[in-house]
C-alpha cells in the first residue's frame, strides 16, 4: 500500500542489548525511505544525517531538507534532535518557512541558501587567527601509559563506561570543561572534570583558571550570540561539536575578562566573531529566543526501553504545517511509530477523513489509547461510529514497523 505522506518520530533507542549502538530510528527511517517514496517528515537524531557507509547517509540525497528549527523551544529528549523533510522525487521545488514567511527554491538546495556562506568560512578561520589557546586542539598531556601501554578513558557519556586508548588521551588528569557532542549546548551540559575522555570530545583546559574566569568563560559560551550560532551550525552541518567548538578554540583570556568587567561582552562576541548586521539577523531569526532556558525543568522523562517520547503538539503542528495540502481529505497519512497518537491526533483535527490515517506502534496500550482518542475526534467531527470503527481497526495496528507489510488489511475490500 501507498500513502502520500509518511510522518514520524521513530523511537531512539538501541534496536537490542546488543546493538552496537545501532540504533531503530535508523533502520525504521531506512525501511520507509526504501519502501515507500512518498513525502516524509521525520524527527530524528541528529546523528542519522551523518552514517557514514554503515547505512545510508541522509545528507547525501538530494531531495532531503533539514528544518531549521528550534527544538529546544519544543522539547528536551537528551539526544539532539533534527526535523528532515524528504520530498518525493516528482516534485522539484521545495517550501521554505522561516520568519513566517514562505518562499520555494529549486532541489537540491544550495549551501548559501542554508546559511551564509561567507559567514561559515570566516568563523572557521577564526581557530587560526586568535591569540591564546584556551581550546586544547593539539596540546598533549604528560599522562602515564599503564603497565599494557594503554590509557585508561571515561566515556561518560555512554553510561561512564571505561575503555582504553593506545593514544593520551587530551588534557590527561587535567582540570578542564567538557562539553559532551550529542547533548543540547547549554549551561547544564557544562561539565567540570578530571576525569579522562575520548579523543573526540571536546575539552578546555581550566588549569589556570580561577573562578572568575571560569564563570566568564560560561557567560561567553552560552550567551545568546553564541548558543544561536552553536545551534545553527549544528541544524545545518550535523557534524557535533568538533567542528563548533573550533570556532572558539583560541581567544584572549584576559581580553574577555576586561570587556565583561566593562559590560561589553556582547561588543566583545561581536568583534570576536567579526558579525555584521545581518549575520547578528540571521542567527536571531526562526524565533531562537534570547533568553537562556533552565533545560533541566523541561527535561522530560524518557523510557531507554521503548523510546517512548511523544511529539509535543505544537511541534507536530509545525511538522504538519511543512506540507503543501489544503487538508482536503485527498491524502494518506502513515506515522509508522505512532504511540498514542500525538502526531495522527493533530491530522484527525485538521479534519482528516479516517479512512486516510494509518498508525502502527508496538505496543498494544499506545495503540488502545491513540484510538480512543481518534475516536473521540471522529465523534466530535459526527462522523458515524461504525465508520469510526471500521477504520480504526483497519488503519491503527499493533505491529512491529520494521517487519509489517503495511497492507492493513487491505485486501479486504475485495470481498
Ligand atoms: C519517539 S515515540 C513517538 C510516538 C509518536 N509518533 C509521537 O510522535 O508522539 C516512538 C514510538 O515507537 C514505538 N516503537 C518502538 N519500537 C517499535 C517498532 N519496532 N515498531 C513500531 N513501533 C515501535 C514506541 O512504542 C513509541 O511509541
């Protein structure tokens, strides 16, 4: 069976104990971009659009968008998110929203249409340009092999597993901030440590640092100015903090100091990133709010077992509204991961016939419940029971979305 437009929020977690990190939004996202060519809407870890020859690698189709959008306006999950739109191949053009208004551009869309080029390459080139290094880039350490020759490593952010490295680890048994690549850039992420990480994390050195320097640093790193770019560069390049972090990895301590004791960060941001107006436009635009947010309160709670995290409204709403169609009852819609039904509920309202929404989720209680509250939709809609009925049984199915057919039953009409 076909459907015109394949809507989702594939669950995150590792597809078994022994997974390897695989993890089932990947394999749930390959499954419906290879089985069905239809319009799709995902939100999904950030790092599907970086897999590398293991799977598929997402940024490279050509009729994928990434959303620019700002996730932690809508919800904390403990991964970073991204929203990709895939389009159908017929189609050419693709719709752009950002600051409420809508423009088309041609497929696949150019860099510069994402972001500034010229705004990229010149923060890129800030690494090289700055005086002191705070970032510790290529400093080594004076750590000590173990009596195998290797080093001992935390990976804190994989559950504090420890491992061993043949090579010295950054900044061994040194006092420095970690920012770990996969969670949200915010204060709270934050991590003061003598513990030692992988080659891949991001560290800055803290040995000469006081406690001023150290609060200067956060208000630096996390204000507005910088959070925006972080998150820009992260929606649009995908490819976590080591190449963010980059941009600030040499800067003057003390030059910092003086500006925040002269009320000037803002002036010193400015001139550290060399922005003009329509850069500073640009990062402030898509209603990124200026003022920070304590993440912690947000943060939701969320099953390792089942990935069962629910689509807020307003953001199946802004996923809904990435779509041309005048919500006509002419289309299908499948959410092949639909727990209670958050995103087929918001289709439901916008008064889509129940013949046209398809769900399938894993667990019978999220499929009991997202039908009942379709019903209660369908009833306020006065749409007949037994048609109500009908379809629900038909459309919304306890069913494991890596292995169903997606017939639903189909061939029954034939009798
Ligand atoms: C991230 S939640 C999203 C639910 C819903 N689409 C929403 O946006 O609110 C992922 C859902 O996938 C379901 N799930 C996990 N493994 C599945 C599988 N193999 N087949 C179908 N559903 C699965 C979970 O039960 C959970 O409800």
């Amino acid at each position: 069976m076909k459907f015109d437009y394949i809507i989702g929020n594939p669950p995150y977690q590792d597809i078994s104990k022994n997974s390897k990190g695989r993890k089932l939004y990947l394999f749930i996202t390959e499954k419906m971009i290879n089985k069905f060519n239809e319009e799709m809407i995902f939100l999904t870890p950030k790092q599907i659009s970086n897999i590398k020859k293991k799977r598929f690698e997402l940024s490279k189709l050509n009729n994928v968008k990434f959303i620019d959008f700002d996730v932690d306006k809508y919800f904390n999950v403990g991964v970073e998110i991204i929203l990709f739109q895939l389009t159908n191949y017929k189609v050419d053009k693709i719709k752009i929203k950002e600051n409420n208004n809508i423009y088309y551009s041609k497929l696949p869309l150019k860099k510069d249409e994402i972001i500034p080029t010229i705004m990229f390459n010149k923060i890129k080139d800030l690494g090289s340009k700055q005086e002191d290094k705070l970032f510790i880039g290529d400093v080594t350490s004076n750590g000590n092999e173990d009596e195998n020759g290797k080093y001992k490593i935390i990976i804190n952010y994989i559950k504090n597993k420890i491992r061993y490295t043949n090579v010295k680890p950054k900044l061994y048994k040194k006092k420095k901030v970690v920012i770990h690549m996969g969670k949200v850039y915010n204060e709270n992420n934050f991590l003061i440590s003598y513990d030692d990480y992988g080659q891949y994390q991001n560290m800055i050195d803290l040995t000469n640092y006081n406690e001023d320097d150290i609060n200067n640093l956060k208000l630096f790193l996390f204000h507005p100015i910088v959070t925006n770019l972080v998150k820009k560069f992260r929606i649009f390049y995908g490819t976590g903090f080591n190449n963010i972090i980059y941009f600030f990895r040499k800067y003057n301590k003390n030059k910092l100091n003086n500006y925040i004791k002269n009320n000037k960060l803002d002036d010193f941001i400015i001139d550290y990133f060399k922005l003009n107006k329509e850069e500073l436009n640009y990062l402030f635009s898509n209603d990124i709010k200026l003022k920070s947010k304590n993440i912690k309160d947000e943060k939701k709670n969320r099953s390792k077992e089942t990935g069962e995290i629910f689509t807020p409204k307003e953001l199946v709403n802004y996923m809904l509204d990435l779509i041309e169609y005048k919500w006509d009852k002419s289309k299908t819609f499948l959410d092949p991961t639909c727990g209670n039904g958050n995103i087929l509920v918001e289709i439901a309202k916008r008064g889509e016939d129940p013949k046209n929404i398809f769900g399938v989720d894993l667990f019978e209680d999220n499929i009991i419940e997202c039908k009942n509250r379709l019903k209660k939709i369908y009833l306020e809609h006065k749409y007949d029971i037994d048609y109500i009925n009908k379809y629900l049984d038909k459309n919304i199915k306890v069913e494991n979305a890596l292995e169903f057919d997606y017939n639903f039953n189909q061939k029954l009409e034939l009798f």
